[in-house]
C-alpha cells in the first residue's frame, strides 16, 4: 500500500522499512484527548469519516525515485522522517517533499533503531529549543520513560544539566541509564509536593499544568506542556506574561534541522535508540492494544519491510 498517490518534482518515494505506533496514533484513532480538546480534534481528523485513513508519524526507509526537481536526495539513500500530523507512515510507500522533515538515516543504526529518534526526539528538541539549557541547570522530566521522556532525558543530560526523570519503579534503571541523576517514583511520591525547583520542567503526562507546576519553576525557567488540555494552551502566553517563565503549550514546529541535529547525536553515541516492542505490519493491531496501554517504554516499533 502506498500513502500518497503520484509524486510531484519535489518529492521522494520512499521505501518504508520501518515506523513506530506512538501516542499520537492512540489519540487520533481513540479520540481519547486532553479536556476541551474533542471537538477541535474531531474538526481536524474527522467529521464523518477519518481524514486519515493512515496512520503513522515517522519513518525510516530507502530512497526508490526521484521527482526531476529533486537535489538533496538520490536514489539508494537510506533515510529518516517525520510526516507529523499529515500521517501516513504505516505504508510501505510514502512521498515526501525533498523540502519536508527529512534527512539522512543515521550511519551505524538500522531502519529499526533510526526511527526511534523521530517522534520523541524532534518533540523533545522542539520544547528545549523553547528555553535555554545550561551545563547545571536543572531539568524535571514528568513521564521520562515514554517516547518524548527518554529522548529529553538524553538531550538535557547531553548539555551536561542536572536531570530528574519521573516514571515508575520499574522503569528507574532505564531512565538512570539514558542520564538522569534522579528519579522520582510517580506511584510513591509526587514531585510537585517534594518541595523542589527546576530550571526546566518538562510534562509529557499531562498531570503537571500552570496552576500545579508554575511555582515549582525557578524564576525566569520554564515549564514545557508537552501534553494540555484547552484552558493550558490558551492561557500559555498569558501565564508566561504574568509569571515571567516560558510557559510552552501547543504542537511543536518539527524541522529537518532537528532531525539532523538528532542524527549527529545518534552517530557519535550520545542519542540511543529505547524499543520496548518490534510488531511486524501484519500484527499492528497488537501494537496498537499495547501502545493503548499509555505504559510502553519509549518506542513500539513496526517493521513494515524486511531490510
Ligand atoms: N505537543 C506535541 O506536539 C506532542 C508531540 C508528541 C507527543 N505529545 C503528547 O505527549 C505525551 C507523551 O508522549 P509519549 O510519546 O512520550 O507517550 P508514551 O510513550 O505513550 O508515554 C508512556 C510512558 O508514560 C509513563 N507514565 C504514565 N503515567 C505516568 C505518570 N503519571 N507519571 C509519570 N510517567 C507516567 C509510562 O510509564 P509507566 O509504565 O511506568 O506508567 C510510560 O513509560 C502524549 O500525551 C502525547 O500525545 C505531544
């Protein structure tokens, strides 16, 4: 099956090997969203029948044609993308623009590995690139062991900063290896009332909004709402007005840049790949129960063809 129809001259046909299941899916097919959130979400994907017949963020694939007005790929390259909210990545075709969220595959990972950086990691680089992360700052990651939490723990201990990664128990080793210092067991304590600051909080579970979280960020810091209901996304610049924080809400602008800054990490070792589970294309319902659980670690792969 293919994605998208014919290509224009600025596209690429790629070969998909590779994509995850991601949050992003479970939402669009569930429906199931932060308060206030439905109806503009139901305008987008669907009013009385999916928009988006195929689902899939990400892929990492090989390069088959061409358009004539392509000069940044040829064919045989090997590459990683991000299709965003247009989907269409659980496909073994998709045409991309050469001008899209685009950019080389990592050199020492396969299809597998590669697409784990594009959904957490351009979602995670996009928010820090909303505020300024020093060696020693102090970074909280609510949900550090989810698809964003894993890349931003990499990406904050990268820098050097202090990271705090909040997940369960179970998930303290993986997170204390990705970089963080400390972790913070969701289901004995919660980090808001431990009486601590941060530089930087990040939320990727939705439980930390302004009203619970602002006071918890060290003045002229951030709060970066990975996930908000309505009332967090629309009063976001106003909260930022009156606290004088950053207070970040809202989808993120994904960039090629990002993807290639991500790649650079990958090939020199500071950006590791985090599967919990691989499903072939055939078994995706599976992957989609699974990822439904709201408790994967990191990324659901699904391998779409065999490389
Ligand atoms: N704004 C944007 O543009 C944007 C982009 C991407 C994603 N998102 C949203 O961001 C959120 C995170 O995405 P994701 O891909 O990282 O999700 P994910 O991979 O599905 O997150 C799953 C992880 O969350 C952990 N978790 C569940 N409840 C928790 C809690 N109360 N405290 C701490 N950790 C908890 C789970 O750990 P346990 O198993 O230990 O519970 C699991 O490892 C999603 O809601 C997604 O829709 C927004």
């Amino acid at each position: 099956m293919r994605s998208s129809s014919a290509g224009g001259p600025d596209e690429v046909l790629v070969k998909v090997y590779a994509s995850t299941v991601s949050a992003a899916d479970y939402r669009s097919r569930s429906r199931s969203v932060p308060k206030g959130l439905a109806v503009p979400v139901a305008l987008a994907l669907e009013v009385f029948r999916p928009r988006k017949r195929v689902l899939g963020m990400d892929v990492a694939g090989v390069v088959e044609v061409v358009g004539l007005g392509v000069t940044s790929f040829r064919p045989g390259d090997e590459v990683i993308a991000m299709l965003g909210s247009r989907f269409g990545g659980h496909a073994e075709y998709v045409c991309i623009s050469q001008d899209g969220v685009i950019t080389a595959k990592p050199r020492n990972m396969t299809f597998t590995d590669a697409v784990t950086l594009v959904f957490g990691g351009t979602t995670a680089h996009a928010f820090f690139r909303r505020t300024a992360i020093k060696p020693d700052s102090t970074v909280l990651v609510n949900g550090a062991s989810g698809s964003v939490g894993t890349a931003a723990v990499q990406l904050a201990a990268q820098v050097g900063a202090r990271v705090t990664g909040v997940c369960s128990g179970a998930n303290r080793e993986l997170v204390t290896a990705l970089g963080a210092d400390r972790v913070i067991d969701y289901t004995a304590e919660d980090f808001l009332l431990e009486g601590r600051t941060y530089d930087v909080i990040m939320d990727c579970v939705g439980n930390a909004p302004f009203e619970r979280a602002g006071a918890c960020v060290n003045p002229g810091g951030a709060l970066l709402l990975v996930i908000s209901d309505l009332k967090g996304l629309l009063l976001a610049a106003w909260n930022t007005k009156r606290s004088g924080k950053v207070i970040a809400a809202g989808n993120i602008e994904n960039t090629s840049e990002s993807l290639a800054f991500l790649v650079g990490l990958a090939e020199s070792g500071r950006f590791q790949a985090v599967i919990d589970r691989t499903y072939d294309l055939a078994d995706i319902a599976s992957a989609h129960r699974f990822v439904d659980t709201g408790h994967k670690k990191g990324n659901v792969v699904l391998r779409i063809a065999a490389s």
